[in-house]
C-alpha cells in the first residue's frame, strides 16, 4: 500500500481575504482534502489511469462525505483522506457518475471538517473572480472565470456547459473551485490549453459545474449510480485533428475493438449522419438508445470507407465495483 497523505505534508496557506471577495478562504481551505488511492493491477483502469492516484475533494456534508472527481476513485481498493493539517483518516469510494464525472468518497472516521456550501455555477458569468484550492499542501489560485462552453473529452465524455479558470491550478485533479461569495462552483477535472485571438495560448483548468450534483445526489448516495439507463459505450479514445475525428487508441476488449475500430481510423459518420465534432459524434451514438444498443457507424482507412456495427456497453460493468473497507 502507497503512503498515506497527510501527515508530514504542510497545510495550504492563503491570504484571510481573496482578492475581490468577501470571504475567509483560511476557513474554506479546511473544507479542501488530499485525496490518495489504491487500485488493483488488473483493474480495467489501471493502466490508463495509474493504480496510485492523488488529487483533492472538497467537503460537501458535516457527517465527512466528501466530493471529488470520479477518475481518482475509480475501482479503488483503498482510499486514504488527509485535511489539511495533515490529520488522515480512511474512506471509503461512495459513488462515480460516469456523465458527469464526480465521484463521492465517505470518512469512516471523524473528519471534523467544515461542509462547503453550493454555489450557483448556472449564474456564474465570465470575469467572475474564482478561487482554485486543492489539498497537497499546495497554495490556493486566484483568477477569473475565462470561459463557459460545451467540453468533449476523448474518452468519451461530453458537458454541455463546462467552466474554464485561469490562471490553472496545476494540482487540479478534484480541486475546488470557489466563487467569490465563498461558495463552491465546481470541481477541477483537467488542465488544458485554451488560445484566443486576443491573448493566444493560455494554460487554464476545465472545472466540472457544481449545479449538475444536486439532482444526481440522491442517487448516488442510495444506489451509488443515477437511476437511469447508462449511456452506449464504445471504447473508443478519439481526437479532433484537422477537422476530422481521428481514433486515437481503443480500449483492450471494449466493444470498438472488438468490432474492429483501429488506432488512426477516422470517424466519418453514425448511422449515415455525418460527424461534425467530437461532441456530435458523442451525441449521435448517445441518441441511438442505451448501453447495448447497436452503433453503426463508417469510419475512413487508409483512405476507403468501412462500415462498422459495434454492440455498445455500459463503460461501468467493465469495472471493478467499490470494496467497503
């Protein structure tokens, strides 16, 4: 088992006042864990995402419940939470919701650590001051809401309404992301590179809008999923590049793979509908029906076209299901 966190690691220190605020971050920084997990070695996600895993939640319930980024938890054996005077005590991996890519990690000792209250991530407007903090010991970001739009992730993941920060946090993995009225507007997914015609290439962070939670969270805290059919997956990790949807890798045993999708097909249409974006792609197999539903899609090799039928799955029956420690 990996060291746990906490301990010899020094607490995050900021200012009493963020810039443009009017709230303690001292006491919203003790509502910001370190988390640290550990997955299997033949954990269908141990290889892409590392069977140790580091990053941060935020403290959403006084009874220790702790929100964080679902890529952290994902088929963890153990998961250790550190506060931020290093104090540690175990969790246990709740809940992930594959759509919106939060993950729920509950304190089986006392975590004793203040709840963050909700923002309004649906009213939060571009310029809007925004504090990043994340555990680790790392220091709090100050900066601004730089964009709202729609995000496509390559592994199969789409929001409709993403929030981007900047300047990034480059400890964003389940940071939290404040408003100025100190409540919590999201939760850092990724780190990536936005360009503008104005300013050019910017390193920013994707934060995941804390409004998509509350009418999830019951769900997940009853049954540990949303109560509804999963979304088709295909296995499938793609990329736009000039102009096209180009097959990056496909996932060993998925279902693409075992249709015969190939690293550098390109994705040219879903059921004879041309594919614009990345995001299109997504929302035309995702509108065929549920997981199982049949995809067909063509794809361009090598420059002819071929057609292809993948039997969609759900992505989680792939994985290794949370232990209760």
């Amino acid at each position: 088992m990996a060291d746990k966190p906490g301990r010899n690691q020094p607490a995050a220190h900021a200012p009493t006042r963020a810039p443009g605020s009017v709230f303690d971050l001292n006491r919203a920084i003790k509502s910001i864990v370190t988390i640290q997990s550990s997955i299997p070695e033949d954990a269908f996600t141990a290889q892409t995402l590392g069977e140790q895993r580091t990053g941060s939640g935020v403290v959403i319930r006084d009874t220790g419940l702790v929100l964080t980024i679902g890529y952290l938890i994902t088929e963890a054996e153990t998961v250790w939470i550190a506060r931020a005077d290093g104090q540690v005590t175990q969790g246990h991996a709740l809940a992930i919701d594959q759509e919106t890519g939060f993950g729920l990690v509950q304190a089986l000792g006392q975590l004793e650590c203040p709840a963050l209250e909700f923002g309004r991530s649906d009213l939060a407007r571009i310029g809007d001051p925004v504090v990043v903090a994340a555990g680790g010991g790392t220091k709090a970001v100050h900066g601004a809401i730089v964009g709202k739009q729609e995000f496509a992730g390559y592994w199969e993941y789409y929001l409709e309404e993403a929030i981007f920060t900047a300047p990034a946090h480059h400890f964003w993995g389940g940071a939290g992301a404040i408003g100025a009225d100190g409540r919590l507007l999201g939760i850092g997914s990724l780190h990536v590179e936005q360009v503008s015609e104005r300013d050019g290439p910017r390193d920013v962070n994707m934060i995941v809008p804390i409004g998509l939670l509350p009418p999830i969270l019951d769900d997940l805290l009853t049954r540990g999923r949303v109560n509804k059919p999963a979304r088709p997956w295909l296995g499938i990790y793609s990329a736009e590049n000039g102009g096209e949807i180009v097959v990056a890798a496909v996932s060993e045993g998925g279902p693409a793979a075992s249709a015969g999708v190939r690293r550098g097909d390109i994705l040219a249409s879903v059921r004879g509908a041309e594919v614009i974006d990345l995001g299109d792609f997504y929302r035309k197999v995702w509108d065929l029906g549920e997981a199982g539903v049949e995809v067909p899609i063509e794809i361009i090799r090598d420059g002819r076209a071929v057609g292809l039928r993948i039997r969609s799955a759900d992505r989680s029956s792939f994985l290794k299901r949370p232990r209760l420690q």
